[in-house]
C-alpha cells in the first residue's frame, strides 16, 4: 500500500529531455518505496507546455499528452566508456516493482537517455533543463539533482547539470541493446556540486559489551533537507544488522555534524564526544565521563564525498557481489560499506583491545583470511597499510617508517623521489589506507580536547557554547602531530596540501588547535602494521576504473536479478539488481544496474481476449485506424488502443452491453463506434489514484481489524502481533483499539476472551511505544489512576471496567515510558479478568458434613514435595483453559520426610492464631497473628500489601486468612462480626499451623515475591502444596469431609483469591501420591481430571537409585518468567504456539515411559522438556547451571531444573546406579563459584552448599523418592 500526491510539471524551456518528480508519503515496513521517472519526448511533438499527471498508483506512468519515439533513438548503442544512470530517490533501494501487463507508449530514461544522449554520432552535450512544479498550496517544495553526464568517448567529459528528479521503473521501446562500455543505472549521482557549499551528516552505531560506533557522513543534494539522509543512514544500518553484519543488540544513531567543513579529524572528535555523551548516559552518569571509554569498542566509519556514479554515496555503492561474509544464508545486496565490515569485524579488528577505531568507506579493503595482528602490551595508536605503486601513491598519501615499525612521517602528494623513500623492501610503498586504531589512553586523552579552545569548534558542544567552527585533518594534524620526523615548529606553521592553512583566514586558529594537539598527544607511540599480501581500492570518481571494478573476471553475470532472456546478456556483461523482461541485449563490458528494463509488446505480436490483433480484427470487423488512428509512424498498442466506450452519443453511460459483443454476446459493431470511447492509457490517466490508493489502505485495516475481533471471538490461535505492528505503523491504532474495546466490553460471558483482548490492547500500547523504548514490559500495575477501573473488573462491571480502562489510556498516550506503563496495567486488568475464569473451578468443589472433632484436637495434615518430569507451562492459565493442560510429575520426599505440612484445632477464644513457618532448618522464618475483627483479614487477597515487612511473611500471612475465607470459616462481608461468626458456626475460634522446610525459592517451589525493600523467596509450588494441606487440616477440625479433587480445585479458587495464579500441577503433585498423569481440557470451567500412573515395580527401584537432586544455589524471579508466558501465549507467538502443542505430546510419551518402565524414554522426555521449558520461558537457564549440567550430561539420561527454571533445584535421571560419588567429582572439578559438594552426615545423602550473603544453606539428595501421601 502506498498513499501517492499527484503532482503536475511544465517544462520552463525547450528541450530533448524532460523529467518529473513524484513522491511517496507512507510505506509499510518491508515495502521500499519507488518512485517513477521516465523521459517526455520532444517538444516538437508536443503541445507548447503539456502537462503531465504522476502518481504512484501501482509504480504506473501516467501521460495526458500523445508521445512518440525520439528521433535519435536507435536500436543499439555504441559507447566504449559513457555512464548513463535513470533514477530513484534516497529511499528507494532497487527493491522490485509491480510489472504491468504492458509496456508504456514512452520509453524509459536509460533507453531514451542510450538513445538521445550516447547515440554513436551525437557529439552534442544535453543542455541544463529545469523541471518546475505547480505546487498545491502549502506543499513543500521537491528538491533537484545536479548531475554529471558523459558524452560519446570522442569527446572530452564535461561536467552538464540536468535537471532530473528521482525514478526506479524503466519501460524500454525502441532500444534493445546496451552496448559495452556502458553502465545503465538508476541511482541518484551527486557529483556536480561546483563549488557549491556541502552539508554533512553522521550516523553512529553502538552496541553493549562490543560498543561500536559507526560514523557515515553523507553529502547532501542542494536543497534536501538532511533528515532525509540521517534517516537514509540509519534504515541502511538497520537493514545491515537484521542481516547479521551487525549484532543484534546494536543501538543505531545518527547525528549531524555541527558544522560543514570540520575535516576527517574534527568530524572523529565530534563522533567520539557524542558515542562517550551516550556510553554516559547508559551508564548512569550525568556528565560526558571518560571512564566509560576503558572498555567500550567503538569503531567510527566516515564517508562525505560525492561519488559520480552512485547518488548514496561509495559506502552505500553496490558491488557485483551476492553476499558478503556472514551474510552467505542470506540473500541481500552487497555495498562497499558490507564488505568493510565485514573485513573489520572479522580479520581487522579482531582480538583488538578496548579503544577506537577510525576507518573511511571510500575504499575496498582485501586481507589475507589468515591475517592476524598481534595485540600484546600494545599501547599508543596504529595505522594499518595496504601496499601500493609509486604512481598510484602520487596522488593519495603514504606512511614513512622506521626499522621499528613506528611512523616518521606522512607523505600526501609529495613527489616520486619523495615517496620512494617510503618503500618497502617488497617495491611497494605502505598506503594511507584508512584504519587507524587509538587506545583507550589515546582516546580519553584526544576526548580532552573537546573543551579545549579552539578544537571545541570541532563538536557540537562547543558550537552550541559559540566557539567558531575549526577544520583539521585526522591525518595531516592529529596523526601528524605523532610522528617522530616532525618538530613542533614544522608541525604548528607547516603548510601542507589537503588541510587547513596556517596562513590562511583561520590561520591563527589553526597554529592554536596544532599547538593544543602536540601539547595533548606528543610522546604518543604510532606504529604501524603493513600487510603486503592486502589490496586496497580506492573508489575513485573515473567512470571507467568503476566499469572494471564492476566488471572483473570471477563475478556472475547476473547478481540478485531476473532476466527472461540469459542467452541475449554477454557472459563480459553485469545485471545488478535488475529485471529484464522481453530479449534484452547486453553486450560485453556494459553494466545494468538497478533497473526494470522491458521490451515493448507492439501491435503485431500482441493480443487481446485470448486473441491475436488479426482474429480480433476479422472477429469484430474493427479496423486497426479505429483504435489507434491513421496517423503514420504511431506505435500501435493495447495501451494506446481506444477500446472501451464510456458514453454514448447522445449522453449516458455505456454499461456492459456496449462490450458484450466483443465476447460474442449482443450488441452492436455500430453502436461501439458511436460511443466516446478511451484507451487504457485515457482511463488510467482519469483514475482518482489517490482515493483509490486511500480505499486499499482503508480496506487492508478494516480486514485486520475484523480478522483480530474474528480471531479473539473464534478461540483461534492466529497471531495477531503483526495486524497490531500494521495498524500503529500506518497511524490506524485508534480504530483499532476501539475494536478492540468492543471486543472485551461484550464477552461477559467468556472472561477468557475478554482477558486475551486487553492483552492485544497492551501490545498495541506496546507497539506505540516502540521497540526498546519505555522501559520493560513487565512490571508493577497498581497506579492508583487505575484502581477505579480496577475496582469495576473485580465486581464483576466488566463494560463499565473496560470503559473505564480506556478513560484512563486516553490520559497516557502521551510519552513512551507511559504507554508501557499504561500496557502494564492493561495486562493487570486482564490478570483479574482471567482469575475471575479460573474461579470457574469452584464449580468442582464438593464438601460433606462429618464428625466433628473436639475442642483443643489437632488435625494435622503432611504433604511430599512434587517433581515435574513433563508438561509444566501447559496448566498455567490462560494456556490450561484455552489450549489444554497435560502433566506428568510425582510425589518426593526430602530427606526421608514431607517437607510441607499444616495442623489445626479448634480453640475456645472467639480469634484465629495465624502462625507459620518457612525455611530450611537453621535458616527458618516464623510469623504468628492474631486476628480478633474481621478487619484484620482484608489483606486477605494481597499478599504483598504495603507495611508488611518480609515479602516471605505477607504471602503466608494472607495465604492463611484467604483459607480462612475460601473454606468458609468466616464470610468478610457478613454484618455479624469476627467473634459472632466463630461463636456462632464453631463454637470457638481456629488456630492454624503451616511450615515448609525446602529453600526458599529451590523449584520445588517456583515464584518469588518481592516486598518494600527486601526480597524474600517463597514458592508458588509450595504455596499451592501448602494452600491444600491447610485447607485439608481446616475443613478435617471443622467437621467436614472432601476428597481430593476438590481439594485440587479449592486451591485453584484460593490463588485467585490470594492473587498469585499460578497453575494446577504444584497440587496434584503435591496432594496426589506418586507418579500421575492430570489433564486439563480446553475449556471453562476450568476442571483436572488426574490419573495415577502403574508403573511396573522394578521401575520404581530403579528410578529410586538414579533420580538424584542438585541444589544449585540459584534463586530466579518466576514471576517474570510467568508474565512474559502468558503475554506471549495471548500473542499466540507461533513459536509459543507449537511448544505448547509440544509440552501436551511430550508429556503423553513421558506418561507411557512411565508406564512401560522404559528408563532411557523417559530421560529423553525429561531432556526435551527442559528444552520446551527454555523456549517457553528464555532466561530461565542461568550460566552457572548451564554449566553445571554440561559437565554431568555424559552421566545422565535427562535432566531439568524443577519448576519454571532459573534456579532451584536440578534434578537428574542417571544412567547407571548410585553415581553420587562420581557427581560429587565432576561438580569438585567444574569451575562454579561458590559451590561446594560435601559428604553429610546421614549415610548414602549428599548434600550441596552453596555459601550465600545469608550463610550455608543446604538441600539434600532424596532418599525415599515416591510418597504415598
């Protein structure tokens, strides 16, 4: 889709050539603009000043004048060295382009400019000609190019200024033949500036841990604003790094110079001062802070100067070439800038330490695949040369050295006898070519400078303070000012060709800078590395050396193009970036570049309705002079063919019945020949392409929007991230969160619908934000701006809630740190949403009344910890509910005992005494309340309510009273009081006890949760174990009976109630003894069914002597991990899809290796759902365990981390028996910080102590595995 302005130009004087502008408003990512160029015939033909109509409307050329061939144009074109280019705007990078069904009347600016302008015989230069456009009130103006043409070889090339705008597609007519010698481009060329002032701008590219900056200074056309290049820049850059020639994490930026004219070494200050301003920032520092220089790489690339035949400059010049180094996977264009790259980053720069390098791009490098530079001890600055010949170095600059290898002096133009001092005992003399590299010493000392007068005028700091602008050469006065040869008289009032004077207007300024330099920098080692097996080619602006360049033995006649009709291109010829349709000739040494070329479809040989023009002709009885006219010399096509009446004579619109004839239905020969009738060109030429173009937009996310309410509606697992990215991206997301409002404020009826669609509302809020930018998705949602809505969600007022919401969105829209703020609390809403459906399982809650026991008895209830062998991830809501739930785990005992327990009593004070514990022995945690009014309850359901103290404290304290009121003990909103409920209902009050003796945070126990200022870790699995032995333990001292599936599902109820989710497998493996297999089908009400796996009994033995458990000492925030879960399941990311399809069928195999005592099946299934558990939830693999499992994979059958990952406890299914003291040798022998292995003191139990900020902790090996319960 493209939104196209219609533009309409006169030519100013006449001429042979005319050209236009048209101009694309919006694109979609991944749709390169194009914009239309094609030469008007000349204005001998034509009326005085026809007009000519262009838009975008399909990449379509549109012409409401007659046209005709040139009458230079020939059939082929002879020219051994010319170079003519059409053209395309800075945007537009040769991407393809619609065909059209049939060739233009007009030819295209490379046939007509082959034709006209390099005709055989022709020795006449193309006068300048203006384009001017009639604007539209307040349209800004386009600006024009200034181009070199060169004429036939038998002329001397002379630089002609043509007023020619920016193009991409290319019809041809008349000339089928490019002939050798000759380049056919589009491509913007800047190369005639005439003196005229340039505009550089820079582009800068960081990255964490390898900063690098890369540096690109464009010069600018006369008149182009330079955004349009600094965003050129970093498109361009960004293009690179999703190709992988730069790393991914890499932050892309551009900034402008300060000024034009800084030099190569004022422009490197500036860089370096704005990549250590942002190395800064990230940092946390407030001020620019050279410290941050000791280990960052930064790399500074620069280019500025114009190249004749490419209008991006050389650093974005392509090369005949199909991938470049890492790129070899993928398809993709190859500039200059690539292969320097990748000759940096994977030979030049490699082992180098922290500081700066400094390259130009104005040049191909070729290093030996075996080059290395040493790097030991080095201190001070290197330059790195490329050998070259004494003639070729007359006019570039060469280093002289000394035996040592350190740099005497710089030699820039200096004569033959001068620079043949230089040489190398190879002949050869050492190139300026490019790479210098400046330690971190040498760059904190050069960033000095910065503040220093007069080189402050070299940054963008010192011209915002006022200090004059200031020229100098990275070359002729930074590195100058290191050379040994040099004194500082010569170095300060030296006069040397290519760098500011000192006798010139600025020549005080200019000695002062010198003098701050050698003050700065003298005594500063340079050395230099030479690389005689190198090749450095210097892209210079010959026509002909480029041709050569492009052209060179070993490279494919045909690089990323399309061509109809290979045996018509000579093997001697390139095809770069193009498609040739129809037999296109290219002989030997001509180059095609970026262009659509297309062999006309003439009258003779074309057809129409399936007939050729003859059976049309005698079918109809039409005559060809009826269609095209009788006029001599006219081409004759299905474009210009007056075909299609519109009106009859006498007024009123044809219809179909003035063509049915035409397919042998009624109608009338007569009756057709009556009518107004118009070409394809005429109709095209009155299409409204704007309205068209703004309807294809409007259709496109009108059925995106209706695909994502269909999609939320059906249950359907489309993902629906790219419809959201296309809607923000073309400024459409206001219809589209309204839809999506309306989507979540009429799905009372199914909560899980209405959850899923406020988490796209927090994607598209996301969206908006943009990538990277407002910090982290997850995060805290309890801004009191949102409790109103909130607090109407949970009362169950979903429309008025949702209503509410987007009140509220309306006020954060404003800034990218509120938009994900705002996501933030969307994705909170959809969290009590999707509580409110997993409370459905309450519906599978069933009590009993039965004995009653006495007052002062204690009903104590103990229960295993549970291992997850498969499925986990799959019974976390919203997944359980809407894909399905498959879990296989089983009941552990550690240290011979249930770790996990509750008791309780019937006490005669109308109160209830809270009291738990948590922890292992020597390191446990012990919180008693009391609570005497119903007031003391109300944090029931906030489990990290603020003024609690311990985070570990607030959930056991709330997870206590929430029993008290999902088992219906006391009812909250009852107007009797705490003591008359009590007295009332039992008699008295209840005194609770609850303890779990694993570590906090182990996974056998799988969240944490974090208070005011402390983190303290306790498991969401052995809160949920925990939740079910004291509602047991309560509804046993009550008096009532359960069985253990609604003790499943109240717990499910209570974590809803507490507000920590969580799915369903921590319960059934901690409530249900042994190996089982629960499911959960995809549905509400949310119900587990559980089955109890038999599995033979020599299995269990065996499983009994090679599961072992490894304490890793790792602790992980799995809340995070669940937050990003379930915000990428309501994505319905397909990666996120599949796995969970992968986590139900894995967890089948786990249930039938159980089944048939197949050890090695089920250690395979343990291994694939460690690796489902890393795509589910990335980062949940710390180094340290990664490491830890790597060096004990020989030994096992599988191994996973328990729970969710991050952390916790490893649990590992040998490969042969008792292997402890061999795990106790190979983890004695990894390097882990920290972690000890110890013999303890039971017999046969090992334990791992990790030394923590708290002291020795410790978990031991199980030693009776399966629980009964």
């Amino acid at each position: 889709m493209w939104c196209g302005e219609k533009y309409t130009f006169t030519s100013s004087s006449a001429g042979r050539m005319w050209a236009w502008t048209m101009r694309s408003l919006r694109h979609p990512i991944g749709i390169k603009r194009h914009c239309c160029t094609e030469p008007m015939p000349a204005l001998s033909t034509l009326d005085p000043k026809p007009a000519v109509t262009v838009d975008l409307h399909g990449c379509r050329i549109v012409q409401t004048c007659s046209t005709a061939t040139p009458s230079g144009a020939t059939q082929h074109v002879a020219s051994s060295s010319s170079f003519s280019t059409a053209y395309r705007c800075a945007a537009c990078h040769g991407a393809s382009v619609p065909r059209m069904s049939s060739a233009l009347s007009a030819s295209a600016v490379a046939a007509w400019i082959l034709a006209g302008v390099m005709s055989g015989t022709s020795s006449k230069l193309f006068q300048q000609q203006r384009v001017q456009l009639s604007q539209r009130p307040g349209m800004p103006a386009l600006p024009l190019c200034s181009v070199l043409w060169a004429t036939c070889p038998t002329l001397p090339v002379a630089p002609v200024s043509v007023g020619v705008a920016t193009g991409a597609i290319a019809w041809t007519v008349g000339v089928k033949s490019i002939a050798g010698g000759a380049v056919v481009s589009t491509g913007r060329l800047s190369c005639c500036s005439r003196g005229r002032s340039t505009n550089t701008c820079s582009a800068f590219f960081f990255r964490a841990r390898h900063d690098c900056i890369t540096r690109v200074s464009h010069v600018l056309m006369e008149g182009l604003h330079p955004r349009a290049v600094l965003l050129l820049c970093v498109a361009e850059l960004e293009v690179r790094q999703q190709r992988g020639l730069l790393p991914p994490g890499a932050l892309l930026l551009t900034v402008a110079d300060p000024k034009e004219r800084l030099g190569s070494g004022g422009a490197t200050l500036n860089a370096l001062l704005v990549a250590t301003e942002h190395l800064s920032a990230r940092a946390g520092y407030t001020v620019v802070t050279a410290d941050v220089l000791d280990t960052a790489h930064i790399l500074i690339l620069h280019t500025g100067r114009d190249f004749p035949w490419d209008g991006c400059s050389r650093a974005f010049c392509w090369m005949p070439v199909a991938a470049a180094g890492r790129c070899v996977d993928m398809e993709g264009p190859v500039c200059c800038l690539d292969m320097l790259l990748d000759c940096l980053s994977t030979k030049m720069c490699v082992g180098s330490p922290p500081g700066v390098w400094v390259c130009s791009t104005d040049m191909i490098l070729s290093l030996p695949t075996t080059q290395k530079m040493s790097w030991k001890d080095f201190s001070g600055v290197r330059v790195v040369s490329l050998p070259g010949d004494i003639s070729f170095a007359a006019h570039h600059g060469v280093y002289l050295t000394d035996a040592e290898g350190g740099v005497r002096d710089i030699i820039y133009r200096g004569s033959e006898e001068r620079i043949q001092t230089a040489a190398m005992p190879d002949g050869k003399v050492p190139l300026v070519s490019g790479p210098v590299f400046f330690s971190t010493a040498v760059s904190e000392k050069l960033l000095q400078t910065h503040v220093t007068p007069p080189l402050d005028g070299c940054t963008y700091m010192g011209m915002d303070s006022g200090a004059p602008p200031l020229q100098i050469s990275l070359f002729l006065d930074i590195l100058m000012s290191l050379c040994s040869d040099q004194t500082e008289t010569k170095f300060v009032n030296g006069e040397r060709p290519g760098c500011s004077s000192p006798l010139g207007p600025q020549g005080a300024a200019v000695k002062s800078a010198r003098s701050v330099l050698w003050r700065t920098l003298r005594g500063v080692a340079l050395s230099l590395v030479y690389i005689p097996d190198g090749y450095y080619d210097y892209m210079t602006a010959s026509g002909r050396e480029h041709v050569i360049r492009l052209t060179e033995a070993g490279i494919e006649r045909q690089i990323l193009s399309h061509i109809e009709e290979l045996p018509c291109v000579s093997e001697a010829s390139r095809v770069i970036n193009s498609v040739l349709e129809g037999a296109v000739h290219v002989v030997a040494g001509a180059v095609v570049q970026h262009c659509h070329l297309q062999v006309p479809s003439d009258a003779d040989t074309g057809s129409f309705l399936n007939r050729t023009w003859s059976q049309f002709f005698s079918h109809t009885g039409i005559q060809p002079e009826e269609l095209w006219g009788a006029e001599c010399g006219v081409r004759r096509c299905l474009l210009d063919a007056r075909l299609f009446p519109v009106f009859k004579p006498h007024g009123g619109a044809v219809g179909l019945e003035g063509v049915r004839f035409l397919l042998g239905g009624s109608g009338t020969t007569e009756s057709w020949r009556a009518a107004w009738r118009l070409s394809l060109k005429e109709v095209l030429s009155l299409a409204d392409q704007q309205g068209e173009l703004r309807w294809r937009e409007e259709l496109f996310f009108s059925a995106g929007r209706r695909r994502a309410v269909d999609t939320l509606k059906g249950h359907t697992d489309h993902n629906l991230l790219p419809s959201i990215r296309a809607a923000v991206l073309g400024g459409q997301q206001g219809a589209l969160l309204q839809a999506l409002d309306s989507v979540a404020s009429s799905s009372s009826a199914d909560l899980g619908v209405a959850a899923r669609t406020l988490a796209c509302i927090a994607d598209v809020l996301g969206c908006l934000a943009g990538e990277g930018r407002g910090g982290l998705r997850s995060g805290p949602a309890a801004n009191p701006s949102w409790t109103p809505a909130f607090r109407l969600l949970e009362q169950g007022k979903l429309a008025a809630g949702v209503q509410e919401l987007a009140n509220q969105r309306a006020a954060w829209l404003s800034r990218p740190d509120l938009l994900v703020r705002a996501a933030r609390h969307y994705e909170g809403a959809g969290q009590i949403l999707l509580r409110k459906a997993v409370m459905s399982a309450r519906k599978f809650v069933f009590t009993a009344q039965a004995h009653l026991p006495p007052m002062g008895k204690w009903q104590e209830v103990e229960c295993p910890a549970r291992l997850d062998l498969s499925g986990g991830w799959s019974d976390t809501p919203p997944i359980a509910f809407e894909h399905g739930g498959v879990v296989v785990n089983m009941a552990v005992r550690v240290d011979g005992r249930r770790p996990i327990g509750a008791r309780a009593r019937r006490v005669a004070e109308p109160h209830l005494v809270l009291v738990s514990t948590s922890g292992a022995p020597g390191c446990s945690m012990t919180s008693r309340v009391v609570c005497e009014v119903l007031a003391d309850l109300d944090t029931h359901c906030q489990p990290h309510a603020p003024g609690q103290a311990l985070g570990m404290i607030a959930l056991l304290g709330a997870l206590l009273k929430a029993v008290c009121v999902c088992s219906d003990v006391v009812c909250v909103s009852s107007p009797l009081s705490l003591e008359q409920q009590l007295l009332q209902h039992w008699g008295g009050g209840l005194e609770l006890h609850s303890w779990s003796l694993l570590p906090h945070g182990s996974g056998l126990a799988n969240m944490t949760i974090e208070s005011v200022g402390i983190c303290a870790r306790v498991s969401a699995g052995t809160s949920s174990i925990l939740a079910g032995a004291v509602l047991a333990a309560v509804y046993r001292c009550t008096g009532r009976s359960y069985d253990t599936s609604s003790l499943i599902h109240a717990v499910l109820h209570l974590e809803q109630i507490l507000t920590t989710g969580g799915g369903w497998q921590d319960q059934v493996g901690g409530l249900v003894g042994g190996l089982k297999l629960a499911r959960s089908h995809a549905a509400l009400p949310l119900r587990v069914d559980v089955e109890q796996l038999t599995v033979p009994q020599d299995f269990l033995a065996a499983l009994q002597e090679r599961l072992l458990l490894v304490y890793t000492g790792k602790t992980r925030l799995a809340r995070n991990l669940l937050q990003d879960v379930v915000r990428n399941w309501y994505s319905r990311l397909p990666s996120i899809v599949q796995n969970a399809e992968q986590l139900v069928s894995n967890a089948e195999e786990c249930a039938h290796a159980c089944t048939e005592g197949s050890l090695p099946r089920l250690g395979a299934s343990i291994d694939r759902y460690w690796q489902q558990k890393k795509a589910m939830a990335p980062g949940c693999e710390p180094a340290a365990v990664r490491t830890m499992m790597n060096a004990l994979r020989p030994l096992t059958l599988g191994q996973s981390l328990a729970g969710a990952g991050g952390g916790g406890f490893l649990f590992i299914l040998m490969r042969d028996a008792h292997q402890e003291e061999r795990v106790q040798q190979i983890l004695h022998s990894t390097p882990m910080f920290g972690v000890f292995l110890h013999r303890a003191l039971e017999t046969s139990v090992y334990t791992l102590w990790n030394w923590t900020q708290k002291g020795l902790r410790s978990c031991s090996k199980m030693h009776d595995i399966l629980s009964d319960c």
